[in-house]
C-alpha cells in the first residue's frame, strides 16, 4: 500500500528505486491496476456504433457492458449515446 509520504521515504532512501524513471514507472503499473474499473467504464464510453451493423455493435456493446457495473436507465441512455445517430433519429421517428 501507497504512504502518504511516499516522496520523503524516496528522498530519504527508504525505497528501493535506483531512478526517478523506475519510481514513476512503478507508480503507473500501480495505477493502472487501481483504475481498471475506470478503464472499463472509458472503454465504454469510448465505444461508437459509426458504420457497424446493429448486430455487431449491441454484441460489443454487450462485451463492453459485462465488464462494467452499468445497468437499468443509465445503461439505455449510455446504449442511445453510442449509436449511430441517424438509426436512433430513426428509430425514435418510427415510434410516432
């Protein structure tokens, strides 16, 4: 676990970095291990529909999904957010 202190105890050589590139490295890899869940949620976000059939996007999407702790309306409205526009305008027109 991280000390609140962790820059005296590396100025005082009290950690094992030899350089400033081996702490920072080892700082990422520990965040990036910390973030996963944000990463998932990035991908996610991240994640279009552009020229995908439907199926192929609700099929990424749902991979996308199972990795995240989305569900119910937040879901639906994140699941509109990544599709294409004009099938969605479509869709919603469909429905009048």
């Amino acid at each position: 676990m991280w000390k609140k202190n962790i820059l005296e105890d590396l100025e005082a050589g009290l950690l094992k970095y030899k350089t400033a590139g081996e702490f920072l490295a080892d700082i990422k890899k520990k965040l990036r291990r910390g973030d996963e869940k944000e990463v998932k949620v990035a991908e996610l976000r991240r994640l279009e529909q552009r020229s995908k059939t439907m199926k192929e996007f609700v099929q990424e999407f749902r991979r996308a999904v199972r990795e995240n702790e989305y569900e119910g309306r937040p879901l639906v409205e994140e699941f509109k957010r990544r599709m294409n526009r004009m099938i969605c305008q479509r869709l919603i027109e469909s429905e009048q």
